[in-house]
C-alpha cells in the first residue's frame, strides 16, 4: 500500500479529517493524525485485511523545543505478510505530553513507550508497567528534551566530563 492508500483507508473507515495532513518532509512519507484518533487509527491499521500492520517495528518521539510547545509521536509499522510499511506521526503537548498506549495492540509497544518516557517524559495513559527503563528510577528530568541540563552529579558521583579530564 501507498501513503495514500493507508489515508483512504482511514477515511473510508474512520472518516475524513482523520488524517490531518501527509507528512511529505519525512521519510517515508508519513500520515499525520490527531492525537485523539490515535487508538482507532492504530486498531485499523492492525487489524484491517487489507492493511495488517502486525509488526511495531519502532515507536520514537521529538522534542520541537519550547517555542512550538510540542513534541512528536512517531510510529513505524510494518505488516510482514503483505509487504507494505507506514510512518504514523502525531503531535502532543509539551507541556502535558500525554498519549494512550498501544501496548494492547503490539506487545513490542511495552519497551518503546517506557522508553519515549523516560528520555522524553511522555505518559502512556493505561500502559501496564510505565516506569524508567534506561535511567536510573530517581533520576531527574528527561535527557532527550531540548531544555534539559544534566546535573553536575548523581549520588555524588561527576556526571559530565570537563575539559582536562581524563577520557
């Protein structure tokens, strides 16, 4: 299937407006969706014969910076049978960054979305163990966010090198 293809696809069976735009600028093309249609989009994709996306094959997100006050979802998926991939995006609130998790649809959603978390500080509404995956549990902030400043030290240990230091 074709971008446009997976959009008529959404619009025959969700309704137009749905999609919200194609993401021409991304690669590959990518189908932009409000964040409220984002179960249902996903459930289609998954389940629909003709679609069949049965792989997750990455769940990521962006920070765009406290100027545009977004960040991004990003969803790869991938239907083994059929052949076909498509990029899902949405974008999300920066400063409530909040999503439903998909982790009943792909059980590979589990550690993307504990992930996007714990760098980003994204919630997954309804996801089963949401918690820190890569830093510690009592870590402050989220270093993927384009606003964060890595603190000096943890526990009392250096945490950033300064210049002289040996490597």
């Amino acid at each position: 299937m074709t971008t446009e293809e997976f959009k008529n696809l959404i619009d025959s069976k969700l309704g137009e407006g749905v999609v919200l735009s194609i993401d021409e600028n991304a690669t590959p093309k990518a189908l932009v969706i409000d964040s409220t249609n984002m179960e249902a989009v996903m459930a289609l994709l998954k389940n629909d014969s003709s679609s069949f996306c049965d792989l997750l094959s990455c769940l990521t997100a962006i920070d765009n910076g406290q100027e545009a006050n977004t960040m991004e979802v990003i969803y790869n998926l991938y239907s083994i049978p059929l052949e076909h991939s498509i990029m899902i995006k949405t974008v999300i609130s920066r400063e409530n960054p909040e999503i439903e998790t998909v982790t009943h649809l792909w059980k590979t959603a589990d550690w993307h979305e504990r992930e996007a978390y714990d760098l980003f500080g994204i919630t997954f509404n309804n996801h089963p163990d949401l918690r820190r995956i890569l830093m510690p549990a009592d870590w402050e902030g989220y270093p993927m966010r384009k606003d964060y400043e890595e603190p000096a030290t943890y526990r009392g240990m250096k945490t950033i090198r300064e210049e002289g230091d040996p490597a």
